[in-house]
C-alpha cells in the first residue's frame, strides 16, 4: 500500500512552452491511460492546481514547478480546468489589473496536447478580490464591473475554451438564490445572471456556457431550482446551454443513486449536462492510510458516477478535481479527511483509477 501523503522533496523547474503531448506518465505508455481508454468525443478531464489554497501551502505552486506532475496531467487527460486560476481574485486582483500569465500558460498547455478548457469562473459568492467585495460601488458601476471583467476574460480565450462556469453555486441547498452572500445578486438582483449568459455568449459565440453547481447529483430542491430558472432562461433566449453537478462526494455519505435520472431531466430540456469536479474523500484511519475497504469503495463511487455520465448522450465531460493526493483541496478544508483522487502521491494508480479506465475502455 502507497501512504496517503508522501513528502514531497523535489521540484523540478522547466519551461512551460515545451511541448510534452508525447510524454507518458511514469506508471505506463500511452495506450493504458484514461484519455485513450475514453470513448471519441468524450471529455475525461482534470482540474490544473495551482493558485487558491496551494499558496499557503509548503510546495511551489505545482503546474509551474512540477514536470512529472505536468508530464501525467498531458498523458492522461484530454480536458483541463483551471482549479483557481480563473477566479476573480486570482485572475483579477485588483481593479483595472488582471493577472492572465498562468491562465494563459495552462491553455497553452491544453493546445500543445490536444486538450480542450473548461474555464472556472465569472460570478461566484467566493474567492472575490478584496477590492470588489469591500468597495464602494454605485449598482451601475458593479454591473460594468461584471460585463467588462466577462468580456475581457471570455473574448481573450475566445475560440480556446470549450465550456464556461459562467455562473457557480448560484443556490443555497435550500433551494434559495444566494441573496446575501452573492455580491451580484445582493446588489444588482436575480436578473444579473441572465446578463453574465448574455455577455459571455457575445464574448465567445462558440463556447458553451453552464450552470455548476454541488449537491446537485440527486434530484432535490437545489437542483429542483436549477431546472426551474434555466427552463425560465432559455424560454426567454438566454444563452444557457449546459448544467453540470461537481460530484464532490464522500464515503460518508450514500451514493446519489438518482444521479442519471437527474442528469437525464437536464438533457430532455435540450442542455449539455456534465460532472466537472469529481472526487471522493474519506474520513481517515488513525495511520492516516485509508483502508481496503474504503479504497474499494472510493472506486464503486468513481465507477457509478462516470457510468451515469456515459449513460446519458448530453454528458460527454468528465473532469476529476485534481488526480493526486499531495495537491488535493480535501486535506485543507475537510479535517481529518483526504486521499480523494485516484492516484497516491508518487502518481501510482489506486484502484479507482483503474474503475474509471475500465469503464471508459468498455464503451470504445
């Protein structure tokens, strides 16, 4: 058994220009990885870490200093999402400046191997610049804020980005929008979402833009709310054209055993459904070491979720949050929880790796 958390002790720097589409992970060639196991035209992606809480974290900020790790995220996946370093407070911090250098640099990346972006994303509660969430704005001056910061992000990647978050973790588990912690809903009301969709959709015409959202897997009031606004939105010709659920589970919990009938539901409204932020963390053992049984469950999750993706012809995106341990957000904002990817530290495969290529490999 691999430990859960390795120390890492090495970071190798490399130019980020240098193509690496050829390169093989470590623990095997080409023909033995999720993006080649994967059926045509279906998606099998992987957030990009780097920015957000990997700052604060004793390791150099990975997608930069980290070749092996750049060298399995080529080989592997064939989509890519910037874990933060599209949010506002990465991309945007501070009014009038953007910070584009490592966007930029990770959809390079995805060009130089063949890999399509989802880009993450326009209006969220969170990880908002300082300026923004504590200034002084007239209701006109924030909706420019918005349109020109859409604007600008969008229409530089136009053409380059497949999927947009355009709007993210609009509603409460409730089923409630978010009118008090939303700065732009709070402030410029409910409408303001139609907007961000319109304003993307001029920005980049080809890209797709979607709804994403957690808690969101089984149908429930949350998703319930999603249904009822985006069948609102197209109605009125809101360029709306994906929903996607995150699929951050855990072993403590049952699995969402409706999760393909949701997704169905959203498709037969003419979406593109898609499961964008998969992983399964656990509560761990003592020893820090998770157990057989929990390995082998965490691999039953993965497996049922990519299969009730595959099951449904609208969903032809799946993307885990991050695919080793040692760069997982799990350990960070869920104590004593963790080893919730598919690969341990040293990018070995865990058993839910080999669920998910597996599944993949029997619908070629």
């Amino acid at each position: 058994m691999k430990p859960a958390r390795l120390i890492l002790t090495l970071f190798t720097a490399v130019t980020l220009s240098a193509p690496v589409a050829s390169a093989a992970p470590e623990t095997g060639g080409h023909h033995q990885t999720l993006r080649w196991a994967a059926p045509k035209g279906f998606h099998i992606g992987s957030a990009v870490a780097g920015g957000g809480h990997h700052e604060n974290q004793p390791y150099p900020d990975p997608f930069t200093s980290d070749r092996p790790y750049r060298r399995v995220l080529a080989a592997e996946f064939s989509s890519v999402s910037p874990e933060n370093q599209m949010k506002w407070e990465y991309i945007h911090p501070e009014r009038g400046r953007y910070n584009f250098g490592t966007a930029d640099a990770i959809v390079r990346f995805a060009q130089q191997n063949r890999q399509v972006v989802r880009g993450h994303t326009l209006l969220w509660h969170s990880q908002n610049p300082e300026w923004l969430e504590k200034g002084t704005f007239t209701k006109d001056e924030l909706r420019a804020i918005l349109r020109e910061h859409i604007t600008t992000v969008v229409g530089r990647y136009r053409g380059r980005i497949q999927q947009w978050d355009v709007a993210n973790e609009i509603f409460t588990d409730t089923g409630a929008l978010r009118t008090a912690d939303n700065i732009w809903i709070r402030e410029l009301g409910p409408g303001i979402v139609a907007d961000a969709f319109r304003w993307a959709h001029q920005a980049d015409p080809k890209a797709k833009l979607f709804f994403n959202d957690y808690n969101v897997e089984s149908v429930n009031a949350k998703s319930d709310a999603y249904y009822a606004l985006i069948k609102d939105l197209r109605a009125a010709g809101v360029p709306v054209h994906g929903f996607s659920a995150q699929g951050h589970l855990s072993l403590d919990y049952g699995f969402p055993d409706d999760l393909e009938r949701n997704l169905k539901r959203f498709a037969g409204l003419g979406l593109q459904t898609a499961l964008t932020e998969v992983d399964v963390r656990m509560t761990l053992p003592a020893s820090g070491v998770p157990t057989e049984a929990q390995l082998r469950q965490q691999a039953d999750y993965y497996q049922r979720m990519l299969t009730a993706c595959l099951n449904v012809s609208s969903c032809r995106s799946f993307t885990i949050w991050g695919f080793v341990d040692k760069y997982s957000w799990v350990p960070v904002f869920f104590q004593g929880q963790g080893a919730a990817t598919v690969m341990w530290d040293d990018f070995s495969r865990k058993p839910a790796y080999d669920a998910l290529r597996s599944t993949l490999a029997a619908r070629r």
